[in-house]
C-alpha cells in the first residue's frame, strides 16, 4: 500500500484514509493543486465531467503509466503518482465525487 509524500503538502497517509469515516477531500487540495496548478480532478485525469467509471479506469491507467516513478525520472513523479491516485479513487467513488463536485466550485 503506497504511503503518500507530505512533501507534496499533506495527502492522505494512504489509501485506507479514503475509508476512514472523518475523510475530507478539501484537506488533500491544496496538495494536489500545488503539484497539478490550476487543473480540477477531471483535468489531472483527462476526463470530462461526465465521464463513467469505466472512463475514469481506463484515463487513470494511461495517465499512471506516464507518472509511475519507475518510468519516469522527474523529481516529482512518485508525488505527482500518488496524487493521481488519489483524485482516482475520488472521483471513483460516488459520495466522494459528489462531494468533490459540490465543493469544488467553493474551494
């Protein structure tokens, strides 16, 4: 299980947090607006607003394979990773993405 850089400004310890019944998207923004500036989550993953899970699979797999760390060298690529990870499993989820929806706009 991927333990996710707080040098990337504070994400989610891991996945598990996703879980965790007090889980609040707005406090892993700021990380991952400061790795993907000025981009939503639809942007970071190249979707639409719209898009279906399955859309949403099939974007986060070729996106992952771009920033996995084993395949690219840049600084931030394990941080960039792990935030694509997590706007994943946001947007994957419906009372998340819903959430994320809702706050967005405000946030």
């Amino acid at each position: 299980m991927p333990i996710f850089a707080t040098a990337a400004g504070g994400l989610a310890s891991n996945l598990t947090a996703l879980e965790a019944p007090g889980f609040r998207i707005s406090s892993n923004m700021a990380a991952i607006k400061a790795l993907f500036p000025g981009l939503t989550l639809y942007e970071i993953l190249g979707v639409p607003k719209t898009a279906s899970t399955e859309e949403l699979k099939k974007a986060y797999r070729k996106k992952a394979l771009l920033y996995h760390p084993d395949r690219n060298s840049e600084e931030t690529a394990k941080e960039k990773f792990q935030a694509l990870s997590l706007a994943h499993s946001i947007l994957a989820d419906a009372g998340k993405r819903s959430e994320y929806d809702r706050t967005a706009s405000t946030g």
